[in-house]
C-alpha cells in the first residue's frame, strides 16, 4: 500500500518537478550555445582584423615597391644619360684631336 502511495506521489509530483528542471537544463544548454557563438564571434572578428592588417602591410610593400622601382628606373636613367654625355665628350675630344 504504501508502494502504491508513493507511485501515485510521483506520477501525480513528478511532472511537476520535472518541468522545472528541464527547464532550468535548458536554459543552461541555451546559455553555454550562447557563450559558445559569442567566443566564436570575437575570433572571427580577431581574424577579420589580422586580414585587414595584413590587407594594408601588403599593400604599403606594393606601395614601397613601386616607389623603389621608380626610383630606381630614374636612376638608371639619369646614368644612361650621363653616359651618352661622356661618349659625347669622348668624341668630341677624339675629333679634336684628329685635327
């Protein structure tokens, strides 16, 4: 008799009390799947920084390159130049000279 008491208790007690506990792990669960995409959104935006870094270091190396390049084609040219000048002279001492 007593068994059959305490079965009616439970059955009659029971979803009572579960309720609020799957509740409670629920609420639990939610919270952590929570934390979980919050982590996740703080990486992906740690990650999205380091590419945007990244981003703007290769772009002042392209920047940096294009300004060596320039100077050093300037470069280049200004020796061509002084070249053909000293070839000038040359010939024109040689001519000179043959006279």
């Amino acid at each position: 008799m007593e068994l059959v008491a305490l079965a009616a208790i439970v059955f009659i007690f029971g979803p009572a009390l579960f309720i609020p506990i799957a509740a409670m792990v629920l609420k639990h669960r939610k919270e952590m799947v929570q934390l979980e995409l919050e982590k996740r959104r703080l990486n992906h935006q740690e990650i999205a920084k380091q590419i945007e870094a990244l981003r703007q270091e290769i772009a002042h190396l392209r920047e940096t390159s294009t300004q060596f390049d320039l100077s050093l084609q300037a470069n280049l040219e200004n020796l061509q130049e002084r070249v053909r000048a000293l070839e000038q002279q040359m010939e024109s001492r040689a001519h000179l000279h043959t006279y």
